[in-house]
C-alpha cells in the first residue's frame, strides 16, 4: 500500500496537468468558456421543466430544482464513466511510449467530469434565489456528502468499464443504451411515489437513488438522513455501493492491466 501511496503522489501532477487540459480543451474557442457548465443545465432544466411540468403537467413541487438536484448527479456518473471507458484506449500512444500508472487514464476522467460538476452546483443556487418561497436549509453545507460518494462509485465503476473496453469494444455500444435505461430507471424527473409498488424495489438496487435522494434531502428538506425516520441507513446504503465499485474496479483493473499493452 505505501508503494502505491508513493507512485500516485509522483504522479499526481501528472493528473492534475491531464485535468486541467481537458478543462481547457472542452471550452477552447468557446465565448462563454466555464460558464457554459452553469449555463447547460440551466436550458436543459427549462425544456423538461416546459415539457414536463408545463405540457406534461406532471405535478412536482419545486419541479425545476427538483429535475436539477437529480440531473446533476446523473449527469456527473454518466460523463464519468463514458468517458473512463475509452480513457484507455485513447490514450494507447502514451501508455506504450512511456511508463504511467495506467489507472490515471480513468481517474483522470472521472475527476475532470467531478471538476466540471462543481461548476454546475452554481446552477442550482441560481435556481434556488429566483424560485419564490425556497428555504435555505443549514444541511446545505452538508452538500458534498453524496457527491463524494458518488465520485467514489463513478471511480470504481470507470476503473471497471476501462479494463473490459479494452478487451471488447462493444462494451462502448451497449454502455449507452444503458444510460438510456438508466436515465428512466432513476427518479430525475419523476417520485418513486409515481411507481407501482411492484417495481419500486428496483430503486432499491439502483446506487444512483440512493444518492440522488441523499442529496435532495439536504438541498430540499432540510433533512439529515442519519436522523430522519426511514432514512437512517441511507449512508451506510451509499457507503456500501460506492466502496463495493471501487474495491470491484480496484481489483478488475489490477488483473488486468498488464494484458492492457497487447489490446491497445
């Protein structure tokens, strides 16, 4: 484990310079530059809000700030791990010239896309000042809770597509029609209330409910799971996935990654 400890700090400016080109090569010759990660969930929160609450007429109490506390979330793990899943193939030219760690190619990603995500955090204080009657509640500050836990699920989760990419890249085919699936399968625009009692255990198997609802609890009701009735293991819920993928990933990644060299 030291060994490991000590690779990773020699190499950490290595990720940082990795995640910092990214960030400048997504908004390069762009106007608007970062602003555009508060500015797209802003226009995408109007369209669903016009289509759903509007149109649809799908009754959601604060609909806006509720369709945004589960996008971003979403949003986050699905631009995560896609883009961990060919981290390792597109950067094949580099891994076979020099050494490098190989899981920095994946944990490049999925921090980058957490970076990005922070940025887009401001769209919900927008949302939360100019929508009448929304409280500000002290579990606020508590925000980062859920999001470290799903940036340690997005981790193991890219660590685990990035291994199997490489060796069939199909995988890259079907992981995207599964984020379509997913995209339904998780309550973003739509309570688990609105289920039918017979498939609302699938919520219960889906890691991205459980942070997703973590998260609104405290941006929304001012709740802190721990000490609110039927939500006492949501932490414990939370922890359990997130350090699952990331052991899962860790150990997938390892037996793999010296086959990386023959698939690139």
């Amino acid at each position: 484990m030291k060994k490991q400890i000590q690779t990773f700090m020699r190499y950490r400016f290595l990720l940082e310079d990795l995640i910092s080109r990214d960030l400048k090569v997504k908004y390069r010759r762009s106007v608007l530059g970062l602003i555009w990660s508060i500015l797209n969930p802003l226009l995408m929160m109007l369209v669903v809000t016009t289509v759903f609450s509007t149109i649809l007429r799908i009754q959601i109490e604060n609909f806006p700030l509720y369709y945004l506390t589960g996008s971003l979330i979403f949003n986050f793990i699905s631009e995560a791990t896609s883009a961990a899943l060919i981290s390792i193939i597109s950067s094949a030219q580099l891994i076979k010239k020099v050494y490098v760690p190989k899981y920095i190619f994946p944990l490049e990603k999925t921090l980058f896309s957490f970076v990005n995500m922070l940025f887009s955090l401001i769209a919900i204080v927008i949302i939360m000042v100019i929508t009448p009657n929304t409280p500000w509640h002290w579990t606020l500050v508590l925000f980062p809770v859920p999001l470290i836990y799903a940036l340690v699920f997005a981790i193991g989760l890219g660590l685990i597509l990035a291994s199997v990419n490489v060796f069939f890249r199909d995988v890259g085919h079907l992981y995207s029609v599964w984020l379509t699936a997913w995209t339904y399968l998780t309550p973003i625009i739509y309570t688990i209330d609105m289920l039918p009692e017979n498939l609302r255990w699938l919520m219960k198997i889906n890691p991205l409910y459980h942070y997703v609802t973590y998260f609104r609890m405290l941006v929304m009701d001012g709740n802190v799971p721990a000490f609110t009735p039927g939500a006492q293991y949501l932490d414990l819920i939370c922890l359990a996935f997130s350090l699952s993928f990331l052991l899962l990933g860790l150990i997938v990644f390892k037996k793999s990654q010296d086959k990386f060299i023959l698939h690139i």
